[in-house]
C-alpha cells in the first residue's frame, strides 16, 4: 500500500480538495492530510492572542477562521444533507476553540506549572486545523461514493517519555485498526497531531505532517511515501531566495535526510528518518502539476554530483576557548556531557588546539549551558547565525567538490566549515545577513550550467 500526504497548500480550497479526490483514485492507499494552508498559523496567532489574554481578540480571530471554514462547506459539497453533516463538523470543532479561548487559566492549576498548561492549551486548539481538513474531506469522498475510512490520528500516533514517537506503539495500534476496518479504498488521517506519553493532545512540530506519512509508512511497510505539495520536487536550491533553481530528479535517503534536516522547508526535519531505516522510496509530488516528475528519495543516486543547498536559520555558535585542551584526552566528553544534561543537540562542531566551535538550533537551556561551559574557559555566543548545507556525493573520491564549494565562497565571511562527517555533506555557518548572498553564489558556482 502507498502513503499518500497532501500539505497545506493542496488542501487549501474546496477546489483543491476535489482534486485531490481525483488524484487518490484507484488501489487501495493511505492518506493523510494537512491542514488547510493558513490555519495553522491562524491558530497560533489565536493562541498567542489567549496566552496575552487577549480574549476579545481571539474570539474575533476564531470567528473569522469559522467563516472561512463556512464558505468551504458551501463549496465543497453538492447536496443538502452534506452541507448540514459538514457544519454540525465545522460547528463542532470550532465549539472547542470557543470554549478554550474562554477559558481562564490560572497559575497552579492541579499544580501542573503554568507554562505547560499554556502548551496543552495550545497544541489542543493546535489539532483543530488537522481535525477540520480531515472530516470535512472525509464527508466529501462520503458523497462522491468512495469507499473511505478515517482512523482518527490520536488513537495511534504517541510520542514516548523523550518526544519521540513510540515506534511500537504506533505499529500495533494501526494494525490493531486496520483489522477492525478491512476493505476501504481509503484510510484517511491527519497529519501533524498526536498525542505525548500522558496523553495530552501534542503534535510532531510545524511541517509534521510529512513526518506523520513517513512514520505511517514505517509502521505498515508500505510500499511508498508520497509527498504531495505544491512545487514539483526538491529543488536544488532554496526557491524562496534563488531564481532559477530546478528540480532534483533523484536523491539518496542520505542526501535528503540532510537537505531536510538543515532547513529545506519542503521536507520535516526528521521525516526522511523511518522511510530511510525501512529503504521506503519516497517521492515528492506536485499537487498544481501532477504530470511533473518530482523527486524520488531512495537508496540509489547518480553519483559524482552535487545536488542541492539548505540553509537552517536561528543557529546559535557557541565558542569555548581554553588552554587546558592541548592533549587533554577527556576535554570533549565533558563538554559534550553539558549538552547532554540540558538535553540539547549540538548541530555542526569544529575543533582546533585552543578551543572548539559548536552550533545548537535550540535555545531553551542556552543560559546554563554557557554557566556550565564557563568552568574550562572562555565562551561567546552568537546568535541569528545560519547553517548552510550543500549536499551530493562528497566522497574522498571526488577530489574537486570541497574546493568547488569554497571558491564559491569568496566573497562571504565563513565562520565555521564541517566536511568528512558524513560523504553527503559539507555544511558551513554564516550570519543570517549574509544567508541569500551564499545561497546565490551556490547556485552560481555549483548549478548554472544545468
Ligand atoms: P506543504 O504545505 O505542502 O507541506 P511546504 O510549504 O511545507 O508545503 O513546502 C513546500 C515549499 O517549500 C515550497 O513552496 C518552497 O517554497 C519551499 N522550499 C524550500 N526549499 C525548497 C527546496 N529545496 N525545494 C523545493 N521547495 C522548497
Ligand atoms: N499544519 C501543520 C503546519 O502548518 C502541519 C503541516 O502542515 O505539515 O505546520
Ligand atoms: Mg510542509
């Protein structure tokens, strides 16, 4: 069975809804869907209006995001009774979001400290966007006569006491439901939502849906993950910042866990992980273009080529500087020790006789980590740096890349390079104002004559 994921922008309107119901057609398949684009971050905005208690505001913010889901409904469905089914769901939904934006939230409420009642808050009205594309395209495929289930995403996809899907759990509960529910065309489910280890409604973190199919598509060993979006595969550069970038026909699982996890938008970081650990191709589409050939991700590649540049923002380098490294065997552990009590990755690292260089994307415990690090020298910190990947068959064998990659840099302040850690990557770090520039130049050096 395939796996099929449609983002944001392909569910977007009642319009792109019925076009996705013509692109499932056929064998039996899995399909999980986002959000409609924008709602997600209209439910930010609503619950950042709550956490403010900027009640009024939310409320008007609420009421506008049902409006839009009304003109939807009027849209989408051609008979009476469908239209009738679909605002008792719209209605319903939006019920909870009014009844959370009333709600008033005190300090020491079941002594569950206050910054994680404002989280559960959020992630609860959070699932609405999933819950609303969900039901409502489930009604419509109701009335067009497919055959269609929906296993609603919180009676399966769990996370585990560390955040990260509870693998086990997660494949025998979608066993345990689809041999309750045999025989449909379509298994329908939302992307992005889930629920933490004490089970309160939580989700993967933006862009999860993408990690939803690929996590679904490990559980059932399927035989593809489909990524439906809205430009037609990864591209080899950043089409937010770079005119003329173009589609990469082939990935390795490698090269494209990389490109996702620093910073190509089109991927969730982490989504390429469980389709890798399986050797499940994965194959980027083009809801606007379905004819386009996309991208597929898989365990073979063309190589001797570079293929594509990411760039992750908000990185924070920290600096140790310390006489005492000089052949102290031990010095890294204990550095790498910090990090792991105040569990927080460290991305990209370079050493050197007087001191190392790290970057972490996460700034929670930024504060003691620096206390902590104080104790074996000196530390900066610089923060709104960026991390630059270029990605390809960078193998000792292709002896010409590395410099390829640095001439194209001439021209940029380039504050810390890692290469050799895996043969896919050679990433840097530059200050986020000089990100677009370095995009550019990539593209120019490495890409112009394809
Ligand atoms: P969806 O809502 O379908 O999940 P996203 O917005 O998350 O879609 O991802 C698609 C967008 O990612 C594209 O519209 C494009 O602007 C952006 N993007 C960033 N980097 C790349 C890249 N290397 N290749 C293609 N798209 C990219
Ligand atoms: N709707 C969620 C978001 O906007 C998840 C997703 O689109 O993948 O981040
Ligand atoms: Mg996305």
């Amino acid at each position: 069975m395939k796996v099929l994921k449609f983002g944001g922008t392909s569910v977007g309107s009642a319009e792109r809804m019925k076009k996705v119901a013509h692109l499932i057609e056929g064998e039996p398949k899995w399909v999980v869907l986002s959000a409609m684009s924008g709602t997600t971050n209209a439910l930010v905005e609503i619950a950042r209006a709550m956490n403010y208690n900027k009640l009024n505001d939310a409320k008007q913010q609420v009421r506008a995001l049902e409006e839009q889901y009304e003109k939807v409904v009027d849209e989408l469905y051609a008979t009476a009774e469908y239209k009738k089914r679909a605002y008792e769901e719209v209605k319903n939904l939006f019920d909870i979001a009014w009844q959370l934006s009333t709600q008033k939230l005190t300090p020491q409420q079941n002594s569950v400290p206050f910054a994680l009642l404002l989280t559960y808050r959020e992630n609860k009205l959070l699932s609405i966007g999933e819950l609303l594309s969900t039901r409502l395209f489930h009604l419509y495929l109701l009335e067009n006569g497919v055959k269609t289930c929906l296993l609603p995403a919180l009676e399966f996809m769990r996370l585990d006491v560390h955040g990260e899907p509870d693998n086990a759990y997660i494949k025998s509960k979608l066993k345990q439901l689809m041999d309750a529910n045999p025989g449909y065309d379509i298994y329908l489910t939302q992307g992005f939502i889930c629920l933490d280890s004490e089970n309160h409604v939580d989700n993967l973190k933006r862009g999860g849906s993408d990690y939803t199919a690929s996590l679904i598509g490990a559980a059932i060993k399927a035989d593809e993950i489909q990524i439906w979006t809205d430009i037609d595969g990864i591209h080899n550069n950043d089409p937010r910042f770079v005119e003329g970038t173009c589609p990469v026909r082939s990935l390795h699982f490698e090269e494209a866990a990389e490109l996702a996890y620093f910073g190509a938008k089109i991927l969730h970081p982490t989504c390429i992980q469980p389709a890798k650990q399986y050797h499940i191709p994965v194959r980027l589409l083009n809801t606007l273009q379905p004819e386009s050939e996309g991208t597929l991700i898989h365990d073979e590649s063309p190589s001797g080529h570079l293929k594509a540049v990411a760039a992750k923002d908000n990185i924070i380098s920290i600096r140790i500087h310390s006489g005492r490294m000089l052949l102290a065997y031990g010095f890294l552990r204990k550095v790498f020790e910090i990090f792991e009590r105040h569990r927080t990755p460290i991305d990209m690292i370079t050493t050197s006789e007087v001191g190392v260089s790290l970057t972490i994307d996460d700034p929670t415990h930024l504060d003691d980590i620096v206390n902590d690090l104080q104790h074996f020298g000196t530390v900066e910190v610089e923060e709104d740096m960026v991390i630059i990947c270029v990605v390809g068959d960078l193998s000792p064998l292709n002896p010409g890349f590395p410099s390829a990659i640095v001439n194209a840099l001439n021209e940029i302040p380039v504050r810390m390079i890692s290469y050799g850690g895996s043969a896919y990557n050679l990433s840097f770090l530059v200050k986020s104002e000089d990100k677009i520039q370095t995009l550019k130049s990539l593209s120019s050096h490495l890409f112009s004559n394809k």
